[in-house]
C-alpha cells in the first residue's frame, strides 16, 4: 500500500470512498455462516480477490472529481493530513492491530476473559452502511444479548458506512452525549447518580 502505483493520498481516497456510505454497493445484511461461500458475499475491501492487494482492489472505485468535491466529510485537505502521514511513517503501526488480532499469539491471555460480560452501561453506534457489522455472523447479537449486560442502545446510522464518527459527526456526538447525560442523571440505569 505504501508503495502503490496510484499513490498513497489515492489510495486512500479510493479506500475511504469504498469502506463509506457513499459507495453505492455497500448494502450490507447479516451472513448465515463463518463459510467460504457467506464471506464471498462481503465486499473485496474485506475478501480481496487472490491476485490483489488493498490498494488494486480499491484502485477501479476511485471517486470522480467531483464525487471527491462533493465530499463533505472528508475534504482532500483533511485526506492530506493522512496521506502525508503514512508517506512519511507507513502503515506498520496501523497494520499491528490486524496482525495481533489475527496471529494468534494472544489468544491465550485473550482466553483469561472467556465468558466473561461488560457490565457497565454499553452503547454501539456504527454505520447503516458499514459491513463491519456484519462481518462476524451472530457477533452484533451476541454483543446486544449476551457480552454487554447493561446495553442501552445500538444505534446503525443511516448515511454511514464504516467512518461513522466522520460521515455523521453531528449524529455521533448528540447519542453519546445523550448517553453520557443520562448515565450522569441516573436515567438509564435506575440509579442515583454519584456525586462527589
């Protein structure tokens, strides 16, 4: 990806456009399965086609110049700021999360917290548009159901897709202060708030 044909601020405008609202084919659904056949569903920024990387795979959904004008929530002076960014220092460092997460060499300690729940107050805001909801079959109803015990609310945002906090800032802040004011108040919880 650093070194990719198109260039890195490119790159990444292609890469934010795919993963945003504004892709027309991000309809994403829940799986029925962790299957070769389900996962072929998903889009190739989450399966890449075998002979591609990231930076092939999103390189033929570049926006148009104008779809890139149009772009409120990520004006090509704020993409700059990343692109500058990752020309100067890479992508090791934001690639180090995927590589622990799915190298195994945790899971040991990862197995310490097997079963347990979040038991505070817990809310999930994402994308409508976002396949990252989907991409583990029956993860977001487990989360709702099973792992977050005091769940106050998911919340999937129409206009959104996998950069929720940049396409729908407005939307984001007003339901996590509404959160924030009702854990402080004791309103979604039945309890008296705590003061010091």
């Amino acid at each position: 990806m650093h070194a990719c044909p198109q260039g890195v601020h490119a790159f990444l405008r292609a890469y934010y456009h795919m993963k945003s609202a504004d892709w027309k084919y991000n309809t994403p659904f829940p799986l029925q399965a962790w299957s070769a056949h389900e996962l072929a569903k998903m889009p190739t920024y989450y399966i890449m086609d075998l002979d591609q990387g990231m930076a092939e795979t999103v390189a033929p959904e570049m926006p148009s110049a104008a779809d890139i004008a149009a772009c409120t929530w990520l004006p090509d002076t704020e993409l700059a700021v990343y692109s500058t960014e990752y020309n100067r220092t890479g992508f090791q460092g934001g690639l180090q999360w995927y590589r622990c997460a799915t190298g195994g060499k945790d899971s040991l300690e990862l197995q310490l917290f097997s079963g347990r729940t979040i038991d505070v107050p817990s809310m999930f805001i994402a994308g409508k548009n976002d396949w990252g909801v989907y991409q583990r079959p029956g993860n977001f109803e487990r989360m709702q159901n099973h792992a977050c015990t005091a769940m106050r609310g998911c919340h999937l945002l129409d206009g959104a897709g996998h950069w929720v906090q940049q396409e729908q800032p407005e939307r984001v802040s007003q339901l996590l202060t509404q959160f924030l004011h009702e854990q402080a108040s004791g309103q979604a919880c039945g309890v008296k708030p705590v003061t010091a």
